[in-house]
C-alpha cells in the first residue's frame, strides 16, 4: 500500500500571512511531491476556501473536483491524498480495496449532516471515525464507527465504552446522523447505571477497578482495614439489590453476611444503592472526606506490593491476632511449593506465613 505523508503527520503547509489565510506547501504520495495552495477568505469560512495546485495535481484530480469542494480545511488535503492513492493505485489487484469516489462523497455529506463538531478523529483511509456525544448529565462518551467499503449498503461495526451489547440498526438508507441518535438514546438508557456507580466513586473508596471505564459494572468498596464488598450493579436494573461478595477474614466477614442476609428485605428500590447497602449491613462506608486511601491499601505480606498487575490483596488471615492480608496468587504459589501443605482439587490448605495458623486458598486465575 502507499504510504501517505497527511496533515496531521507531518507539517506540509506553512502560513504565508499573518491572518493564516494562506497556506502553501506540498502533499506527498509514493515520494513524489506536489505543490498545492490552500486561500481562506477573510472570514475564514473553511466552506468558501480554495484550493490551488501545480497542473500535474490539477491533472489527477480531473472527475473529483465535486468531492474536493465538499470539505473543509483538514480533509481537503486528506481527501487529496486518499484521491491520489487511488489514481496511483489503479491498475494493481491491490487497488480493489480502495471505496469509489461516491464513498467519500457520501461520507462527507453524512459529516455535514450530523455536525464537524461531533467529530473527534478520522483515520487516513477514511474509515474509522470517533464520534462524540453528551448525555444529560454531561458525561462525554465516544462512538467508534468503523465504515464498510460498500458503505452505506453494509452495516459499520460500532463500539463504545459501555456495559451493554452495542446493537445498531442499520439499513442502506441509514446515515451516522441516525447511528449517533440510537447511541444517544443507549446512553439516556444508561443514566440512572451510571449515576449509580459516580455515587459509589464520589462518596466512598473504591479498591478496583483502580481507573473504572463506562463499561465496568463492578466496584470493590473498602468497609475497612482488610475487609471489603465487592458489588456488581445491573445496567438494565440498577436500583436492584447488586450481587455482592463480602472479602475479609472470616471473624470480619461473618457479622455483616449475617446482617446482609437478615435485613436483605429492607432494600428500597427508590434510594440508592449506596444508602441500601448502609442499611442493610449497618454501616457507614468510609468515605474520602474521612479516611485516607492509605487506611486501605496495606501491602502483600509475601511481595510487599500493594498492586499485583490489577490484583489487590484479597486473601487474609483469618486469626484476629494476625489479619495479615497477601494477594491470591502469592499465596497460592507460597503454600504449594511448602511441603506440609495439601491441596484438595484446586484448593490449597496450609499454615499462614505470618503467623503459622491454618490458612487456604483456591487455585489463582491467570493474571490478565
């Protein structure tokens, strides 16, 4: 394939004026270079620019003029260069791959359509776009959109950082004005999910995920020193009850599952899911206006790390005198290469390696 030498690659136009209305300077395809002139007019309204170029250039573009005038400042010199890529290539078995003219006249009057200003990034193929949207409580979001050659015709393949499938409909009458409407409306479907996890990362400290995405719906808050829950709130119902696993030595643990299990018919639908679980384990979750991060972050009694990768220590002893707290794939390699320990399909029992009590853990997953 030819490699292009684009805009936002390498500085190929210099200003010639003050008011950076002209521009002047030289695109480059298969190491041959091209002269070419960009005039802004005083108002610098990119839709009345004016492109100049040397008579070979003038010459390749004969049939794509249409195009050309269709795009603002950046993708003028873009489009010059996918143009040039596919004169270049015609001929060549390679060049099948390349969309025809109508391809990018179609997307450019789709981008008018739906606004520049949702726009975040083009690639040079003119086939990955990131597009931006807003949900009502001003949360940015990205929808990645990949085209299809035959566009519109074939469906694009969408993705974005959400907790649920991105199920687009498409027809070939569709448009990404259309595509970023349904987006628009997932995210609106999303809000109350959304609010309910920012609530649990504002007022409370949250041990994983360390840098949580939209996409992620479970949270590990800190009760306290060693103990925590781990939460996985539904994105389609998120006021509900969330499954949820106490972590902790058991002479911690065992108090809040029983109050878990007693008061689990008090749940209120109508508060929050950080005021129900309160309820119903009787506590007040330590929060950054009160405790230190630090408070929570005790390290590894066999690395000395708090972070293993993205694991924490989640494996503690279990003897109050000791509550020493070691991730689960230390501790699992630490007693099985000790020869008084026994394993029992895939969990190992053995002796603490602070204090010698009896100790288990299952087998570790594979760090990711």
């Amino acid at each position: 394939m030819v490699l292009l030498s684009l805009v936002n690659e390498s500085p190929i136009l210099l200003p010639l004026n003050k008011d950076k209305t002209m521009y002047d300077g030289f695109v480059t395809v298969q190491e041959r270079d091209f002269r070419l002139r960009i005039v802004l007019p005083s108002d610098r309204q990119l839709k009345r620019a004016k492109l100049h170029c040397c008579w070979q250039l003038k010459h390749l573009l004969r049939g794509y003029q249409h195009i050309v005038k269709q795009v603002r400042f950046y993708f003028t010199l873009t489009c010059v260069c996918v143009i040039l890529q596919e004169v270049a290539l015609r001929g060549h078995p390679e060049s099948l791959s390349i969309p025809p003219p109508q391809y990018y006249s179609q997307l450019i009057t789709e981008m008018e359509m739906l606004g520049w200003d949702k726009l975040l990034f083009i690639d040079s193929e003119f086939r990955t776009l990131r597009l931006k949207a807003g949900d009502s409580s001003e949360r940015e979001h990205i929808l990645t959109v990949k085209l299809k050659a035959k566009h519109p015709e074939e469906s694009p393949e969408c993705s974005a950082d959400v907790p649920v499938p991105l199920d687009m409909a498409w027809t070939p009458q569709s448009t990404l004005e259309k595509l970023h409407s349904q987006f628009m409306l997932v995210l609106e479907s999303l809000a109350e999910f959304w609010e309910v996890l920012d609530e649990i990362d504002r007022r409370t400290w949250v041990l994983e995920p360390e840098r949580p995405s939209r996409a992620d719906t479970m949270r590990r808050i800190a009760i306290g020193s060693n103990v925590s829950i781990r939460v996985d709130v539904n994105p389609r119902h998120p006021k509900m009850l969330p499954e949820s696993c106490l972590l902790g030595a058991e002479h911690v643990v065992t108090p809040l599952r029983n109050k878990l299990n007693a008061n689990m018919h008090m749940w209120n639908p109508g508060s929050s899911v950080l005021h129900n679980l309160q309820d119903v384990l009787e506590i007040e979750f330590p929060s950054p206006a009160t405790h230190e991060k630090s408070s929570f972050s005790a390290e590894c009694g066999i690395c000395y790390a708090y972070r293993l990768e993205t694991a924490i220590p989640d494996q503690v002893c279990n003897d109050p005198r000791c509550g020493q707290p070691f991730h689960q794939a230390c501790l699992y390699e630490w007693l099985r290469a000790l020869p008084s320990s026994r394993q029992s399909f895939s969990v190992v029992f053995g002796e603490c390696p602070y204090c010698s009590k009896p100790i288990t853990v299952k087998m570790a997953a594979p760090l990711s």
